[in-house]
C-alpha cells in the first residue's frame, strides 16, 4: 500500500531525518506483490530508496507470482526463499531444486531460507549454497 504514494521516498526521507538514524541500518523488505503494481513506478521508487542506502530484501519468493524477471529488473540486496519450500526439504527433491535453484540465482545476492527448524535442514541449506537462515522460534 505505501508504494502506491507518491511520496514514500520523501515520508522516507523525513524518517531517517527526524530520528537521526543511518540509512544503511534499515532493510525494506517487499513481496512480489509489490512488483505486480506500476512495475515502472514501483522500480523507480525502489532505486531511489536504495540510492539512500537502505537494503531491498524480495520476502517469500516463490509463494506467488514469482518471475524470474524481478530478479533481472531489479537487482535485490536478499532474496528470501518462502517457509514452504523450506517444510517440505526432506519429503520432496522438488522443493530441494527449487531452494537450489533460487540459492544458485543469486550470484552475489544474500539468499534467507525463512522458517528453520532443524539443524539438518540448516545444514543442507547451507550445502546448497543459501547464506542465512531464519529460524522458527520454539512457542
């Protein structure tokens, strides 16, 4: 909803102004969503944030209408590989080669598997090449 503003950049600004807080200490992250809208509006709002210096995270790829062309449009700081995916790691090799294959895409981009719950799954996340976990917390 925010990137339907036209002045998310300046509200933005104004935060990081008022609170005296560095830019590079935030990370926005967005869904693919986000992208579905004014893709040009959208992208042109996203490199101005990130020319102040906030990191741009893609949460939950793969758990919508995810394209490949998000990834070549705008290069992401993180791509965070949906939970779902990460669940069903030991009952199937198709979520294995989609964790493989998103892990592989990122080329210098911090890869997040979300919703850890094993060491076994954090050890071979980290065998196919994810570079940060986020564990489910035991509640």
């Amino acid at each position: 909803m925010q990137f339907r503003n036209a002045d998310l950049v300046a509200t933005v600004k104004a935060a990081f102004s008022d609170s005296g807080l560095s830019a590079q200490r935030l990370e926005l992250e967005i869904t693919e969503s986000v992208l579905l809208q004014n893709s040009d509006t959208t992208r042109a709002m996203l490199h101005q944030i990130r020319e102040l210096g906030i990191k741009i995270s893609l949460d939950d790829f793969g758990n919508g209408y995810s394209s490949l062309s998000y990834l070549r449009s705008f290069r992401f700081d993180k791509i965070k590989i949906d939970r779902s995916f990460i669940n069903e790691l030991a009952n199937g090799e198709d979520s294995l080669a989609i964790v493989r294959a998103v892990a592989g895409l990122g080329n210098g981009i911090v890869t997040t598997a979300e919703g850890v719950k094993t060491n076994a799954q954090l050890d071979l996340l980290a065998r196919e090449g994810c570079t940060q976990a986020q564990r489910l917390s035991d509640q």
